[in-house]
C-alpha cells in the first residue's frame, strides 16, 4: 500500500465559521433537511477517470502528472484502487464511479481484458464490503482507444461493434456484482465528422439496437438499476447523435426506449450544447426522463470541455432547484466528472478540490430548498400562466383552430403585452444565494 495521501486527515464538517483548508464548512452529512441527510439528498460520487487514471493532459500539451500506479499491471491497477479507497476514506462521500478502462489495464485480447475487469472487480468490491462507498454507476470506455476513432456502436466496422457489445456486457455484469444503482452509456465518439463518408441513418439505427440489446440485456441478468444515457454535444467529432436532452428523447421515442432509459446529464456538455444546465435538467424532468448528473463545470472563454470542479453558486444553486421541482434524486448522484488542473500535481490539491466543490453543492443546495419552500419563484410563475386557468383558456387547448378563431373575434380580443419580470426574478435568487 503506497501512502500517497500522508498526513492528510479525515475530512469533517466544522461549520461556515472554521479556518482550517481540511473541513467542510457547509457540507455536513449528517445534516437533516426536509426530512433526509443531507448525504442522502446529494449523493456525492467521486469519479475514478478524472481523479486517478487522467495523466495531465490537454490538446496542446501531454502528461503533467506522475503517478506511481500508472501503467499497464495487474499490480499497478490494485495499487490504483487502494489509493482511490483511501481518498474515499478522507472525503467519506457515498459513492463513486468507473469506466472499464479506469480499473483495469487493456489485455492483448478481449478475452484477457473481460478477464481483469472480473479481477479487479473482486478486488473493489472487496474494498467496498471493508466500508467504502458504493457504485452510483458503471461504464464502458468506448472512445479512448483507436479502434472507436469512428465510433463504437455506430462504426462502420461490424468488428467494431461487436467489441463494443462484448466490452458494455462484461462492464454490465460488474457493475452489477458491484451493487450498482445505474449503469450509464456515454458515447464520446458517436457521431461524426463529414457526411462525405457518413451514412447516417445506418448509424443512427445501429445506435438504437445497440441501446435496445443493453436494455434486454440488463433485464436478462436481473440489473434492477437505472441505464441511463449522457448526451454529449460536438465535442470530440462534428456532429453527435446524442446532442442533448430533446435529441436524445426523440432518439428513445423512435426507438421505444423512452420508458426504459433516463438522462445522466453533466453541466460542461449542456455548455457546450448551448444550454445552461438547469435547462438541460428541466427538459429532462418535463419528459420524464431525468436520472443523475455529472456535477463539474466548462471556463466560458474555452471553446472545449475543461471538467472543472464547481465553484459557481447560482449556475449550482439552479440546477439543484430543478432537480428538486422534479422530486429529488431516486437512483441518481452527483458525481464530480472534474479534474484537476493540470498545473495542480500535489496530492493534497486533488483532496482540497473535493472539499470546496461537496460545500459549493451543498450551499447550492440549502439555497435550492429554502427557494422552493418558501416558493417566491413559483408564484411568479403560477401568476404569469394564471390565465390559463379560466374555463374559456382551458377549452382552446381541445377546440378547433376555426372554433377559437371565431371566439377571438366575437369577442374583440385585444392582448397587451405583460412583463417577464427577468430582472426582478433574479433578483430574487440572488436573496439565496
């Protein structure tokens, strides 16, 4: 065991008042809120990529840091995990997350690969049964790699979707033997750069069976948790076929997949999309399919997703107010798919960034709650569409276009414009936050 974290304590909550680097000021677990713990309510998972198999890098530069567990070893992979755990142990948050190709290294075959995710598997869950956190969700890296340079499920190459299902069906046994409570398909290369040499409607549907048979799949082998999909804009290629929440939801409905499969939605794609996060997370909710989020953030003068750890209380402060008009987490989290810059080498750096992003969240949080409870911004909204609630409003959204036309006349209807009231809103939210 490599003592990576030396001298670091166990992270505690000491309230807003305390001075000290190594405390949450804002986050404490055990707080109860709106009758659950506030570890309940946020669900906290740390990500293994970004925290212990990311190397530094950018697109203009490579490596900055140097781990002792980086390489290609069984032994280096189970040395990786011991010190995942014991961060885990400092920041003492529920659960954690994992792609494949973060736990294990690569073997020579597929075979060889399928067999040390079921090594390491064992040894995590080991891990797990000693007191450490549980799997909010498993993956499959299926972008990494230069064979999915063109994708996975939607390549041109068969062979290529082929090791793509092998690989998601041995990540989907593992993720269950783990206690999973979501299993999350993200596909970073699905999609494409030119139509010159894109047949898209073979694509899309091979994106749609691809979903379908990890569906049946998950049902075959007794996984009661929740697949979820996370759209993921432009960013590496063009064009994606999984855009954002209306793309992906009229992806499911073709496919009728939309009872079955819920959105992991991350604040740097809705960025990236065009979209704020809390819009990503209302459209989610209003169709039914909102399920978990990757909780990190993008630098606005970048054009790129830079995973940044969250330090911006009213974008937070907004998502979770939409996550709880849409009656809190079930199986989903926030996980922190955020990574440390790449000048930030020291092991306590990837610790302190932990700490300030579960109390940023947290502030967020109590400022979302006491929002909705007190319902300053819901009255306004109700006030704005109480027209509707008139009998004669209510009848147009079941008339005809001749029948309503015929009443807007008869009765000389003249409509003057209303205030949105913008300003004055935000004004409102910035009392809570």
């Amino acid at each position: 065991m490599i003592d990576f974290f030396k001298d670091i304590p166990e992270i505690a909550y000491e309230g807003p008042d305390s001075i000290s680097e190594f405390a949450f000021r804002h986050y404490d677990p055990d707080e109860i809120l709106d009758g659950k713990s506030m570890a309940d309510h946020l669900r906290f998972g740390v990500a293994y990529w970004h925290s212990f198999a990311w190397p530094g890098g950018d697109p203009f530069g490579g490596q900055t840091f140097d781990r002792p567990w980086f390489g290609d070893t069984m032994e280096l992979a189970k040395m990786k995990a011991d010190v995942a755990f014991e961060m885990f142990r400092i920041l003492g948050q529920p659960y954690y997350c994992w792609h494949d190709a973060d736990v294990r290294p690569e073997g020579d075959t597929l075979a060889e690969s399928r067999s040390r995710m079921e090594e390491i598997t064992d040894y995590l869950g080991e891990k797990m049964e000693a007191g450490g956190p549980k799997l909010l969700w498993g993956t499959a890296n299926l972008f990494t790699n230069r064979r999915f340079m063109s994708g996975a499920a939607t390549n041109p190459d068969p062979e290529v979707f082929a090791w793509s299902a092998a690989t998601v069906k041995y990540c989907m046994n593992a993720t269950l033997k783990l206690g999973g409570e979501n299993y999350v398909l993200w596909g970073g290369r699905e999609g494409y750069e030119t139509l010159l040499n894109t047949d898209l409607k073979r694509e899309r549907e091979q994106a749609g069976r691809f979903l379908c048979m990890v569906v049946d799949y998950a049902k075959k082998i007794g996984f009661d948790g929740q697949i979820l999909i996370e759209p993921k804009p432009q960013e590496p290629t063009k064009h994606q076929y999984d855009f954002d929440t209306a793309t992906v939801y009229g992806f499911l409905k073709d496919f009728g997949l939309e009872n079955e499969v819920k959105m992991n939605l991350e604040q740097g794609h809705a960025i990236l999309a065009g979209h704020s996060f809390e819009h990503e997370i209302a459209m989610a909710a209003s169709l039914g399919i909102f399920g978990s989020i990757d909780m990190n953030r993008n630098d606005y003068q970048s054009g790129w997703d830079t995973d940044q750890f969250p330090n911006n209380m009213p974008e937070v402060a907004l998502a979770y107010y939409e996550i709880l008009k849409a009656g809190g987490f079930t199986t989903g989290g926030t996980n922190f798919d955020s990574k440390l810059r790449r000048q930030s080498l020291d092991p306590v750096d990837l610790i302190l960034a932990h700490v300030g992003a579960f109390d940023v969240c947290a502030r967020g949080y109590k400022a979302a709650s006491k929002m909705l409870a007190d319902g300053a911004l819901t009255a306004q909204v109700n006030a704005r569409y109480a027209g509707w609630d008139a009998p004669d409003a209510k009848a147009m959204l079941t008339s005809s276009l001749e029948d309503i036309a015929a009443r807007a006349e008869a009765e000389s209807i003249q409509p003057e414009p209303r205030s949105g009231r913008q300003e004055r809103l935000e004004n409102i939210v910035n009392r809570y936050v």
